[in-house]
C-alpha cells in the first residue's frame, strides 16, 4: 500500500533513475502500483490538487475515445495514464519524505553526471562499442536520430532530453548560490561550470539560449551593475561567436523542419478537433497523413492538442493560468524556497514549446517531483496570506 513507501526505497528510485535509468523507472512504477487507492481515501484532494485534476481529464477524454472508437493504442494510453496518475500520487507523497533542499541536492548532482557520464561514455565507445544490453541500462543507448551520437546525452539516451535535465540542475544550482551568495564555495561554481558545459555538448539550440537566460537572470539577481557588463560581454559573444555555437550551420534548416513537424502535427488535430488520437494515436496517424515517422509533435502544446483534442488543450491551459497565478502570488509572500519555482517552471515550460521531452518517463519523474514540492509550497500560500 501507499503508506508502505520508505525514505530510504524512494532514494534508491531516484538513485537508479540517474544511473540505470530503465531500473529506476521500473522500481518507482513498483513503489506507486497502489498509489491509485489513496483517490478513494482521499477523494476531497482532487479539488486541491491541479495536477491531479488534469491527469484526470485526460484519463477521461481517454475513456470516451476508447468508447467511440475502441482500439489497442487508445487501451494503452489509458494504461499509460494510469501510470502517470500513481507516479504523480507517489512524487506527492515523497514531498513529504525527503526535504526540498536534498531534492535540489540531488538535482544538481544528477545533472553533473549526465556531463561526466556523457564524456566518459563517448570516450569508452571510441575504443571499445559498449554491448547494447549495457548501454540500454546506462542509458547510453541514442533514441532518435542517428545523427545525434556526436551529441552529450549522458544517461538520458537523448540529448534533448539531457538538455532539459540539465537545464533544470543549472536552475537550482544558481538560486542556490542567489541564496546563500556569501556562502558560495568553488565546488558550487565549479558544478554550475560542469552543467553549463553539459548544456553547450547537447547541442541544444534551445538550451543556449535558455541558458543564457538563466546566467543573465542571475547576475542581475546578484549585482545589476557587473549585469550590465555581463549583457554587453553577452551581445558580443553572440554576434562573434554565433559561427561557433553548436550546429550553427543547421540553425535555418532545424527551424524550418521543426516548424514543418508543428504544422503536420496541428492536422492530425484537425482530424479529432474535440478528443485527439490518444496519445500512441498520434505516431501512426502522422505517418498515414504524411507518409514520415514522427513519434510526437516536439512541442508540449501541439502534442496535448493532438492526443487529448481541444478539451485537453483546455485542460493544460487551465493548468498553466492556475499555476502561473500561484506563482505570482508566491512572489509577493515570504515563503522559503520561492525563488527557485520561479526559475524552474518557467524553464520547463519555455523548454517544451521547443520539444516534448515528456515523452521521457525519465524525464517526466524528475519534472513531477519538481511539480510535487510546488504542489506543497502551494498548500501552504493561504496559511502565509492570513498570517
């Protein structure tokens, strides 16, 4: 049962979802299979808990897609909805076991491994190709194009979603040291130098620029004057140094096959404007409107309208307009830990206009333990509001 779960059994979880990542998935799918029953013990937290309320939604547009038009991918979305729900339900609980700051502990070193992983994986493969068996369970096993194996990807068997990985270690890290800036060490600017080199071996084109962003932000945080400088130090980087940025020779070409992929992919909504496909609809419906094979949309919004049709879109704007205003709220009370939801979500968000790295259960844990502890900040907003 749900109550069973231990500190030390969700450590391990998230230990072997950095290291082998297949493991880890599998174990924390274990530790949630009864998160489910929580629902009718606690039926009241569904109008408290956004997140919770939307896995729902979709579970139900699932279930009449299902009715209209029975089919065995609608069945598995539905059991991969299902899944989703006890991993949100056993991230909840988790919140409860380990503190926000060892998630962030755990974050930033998670992160730093995917950099150090990634490079010795890459080393190890020049001399001597790893067998597959192994690399599947280090996560070194590329999924997607072929021509991303010169591409970081660490332990996340992509680099897209490496990057977002990191992206979110490199946001904890420098509200870190905003926090406690006079209590910043080397080793603290010298793993946030190790994720901005991470960052810059994904290749993503995207995380540059959200990178870029997040060191801005910060040094303002810290000293607006040596910000100044920063931005002007920052312009001329990019105007020098653009034909040096990671596939900069493909910058055009990449936005306009990305674009291409948002278009097709708003016609296969087209096709099911209220319901969508389902989610392992969408591949199959893709390929017979435009005869290439695309997993998903690349793009979070595109691909929940896609999936889930115009009630799911609804959904996930609800979801953002509900939470973005919580978030705005958090900013003006004097609760711990905000500043870092206000670096970590909008980076998420800004991330998944580009890519639907959700498509990612390794990916998708990390983002829903980060979702957890904001969904206990949240609790906690009215309680500081009437104090």
């Amino acid at each position: 049962m749900s109550k069973s779960l231990t500190t030390r059994q969700f450590s391990i979880g998230l230990a072997l979802l950095a290291v082998l990542p297949p493991i880890g998935i599998g174990w924390l799918i274990y530790l949630s299979r009864w998160q489910w029953l929580t629902l009718f013990k606690q039926p009241k937290t569904i109008y408290h808990d956004h997140v919770l309320a939307f896995i729902l939604w979709l579970l139900g547009i699932t279930s009449l897609t299902l009715l209209r038009s029975p089919g065995q991918l609608v069945g598995l979305s539905g059991v991969l909805l299902i899944v989703l729900l006890n991993l949100w339900l056993l991230c909840r609980q988790s919140a409860q076991l380990l503190t926000w700051p060892q998630i962030c502990h755990y974050l930033v070193y998670f992160g730093s491994y995917l950099t150090v992983s990634g490079n010795l994986f890459h080393w190890l493969n020049h001399w001597q190709l790893l067998p597959t068996w192994c690399q599947f369970l280090t996560g070194d096993l590329l999924w997607g194009y072929a021509a991303n194996a010169n591409r970081l990807f660490g332990s996340a068997d992509n680099p897209n979603d490496a990057c977002c990985l990191l992206l979110i270690a490199l946001a904890v890290a420098l509200a870190q040291i905003d926090e406690h800036v006079y209590a910043t060490t080397w080793l603290n600017w010298g793993l946030v130098a190790l994720l901005i080199l991470g960052i810059y071996q994904t290749q993503s084109r995207t995380g540059l620029i959200l990178m870029l962003l997040l060191i801005l932000g910060t040094s303002f945080s810290l000293n607006w004057r040596r910000f100044l400088w920063l931005i002007g130090g920052a312009g001329s980087f990019c105007w020098f140094g653009l034909a040096w940025a990671p596939r900069s020779y493909s910058w055009a070409t990449g936005w306009t096959a990305r674009v291409a992929i948002w278009q097709h992919s708003l016609q296969v909504f087209a096709t099911a404007p209220w319901l969508g496909v389902s989610y392992f609809g969408f591949a199959p419906r893709y390929l017979s409107l435009t005869g290439h094979y695309v997993p998903h949309a690349h793009n979070l919004f595109i691909m929940i309208l896609a999936s889930f049709g115009g009630l799911g879109g609804l959904g996930l704007a609800s979801l953002i307009i509900l939470n973005s205003w919580q978030l705005i709220r958090l900013t003006h009370s004097k609760l711990p830990n905000q500043h870092y939801f206000a670096l970590l979500l909008p980076v998420i968000l800004a991330y998944g206009s580009s890519d639907f790295v959700l498509s990612s259960l390794q990916v998708l844990i990390i983002v829903l333990l980060v979702m957890a502890h904001w969904w206990q900040v949240q609790q906690a907003i009215p309680l500081q509001t009437n104090t």
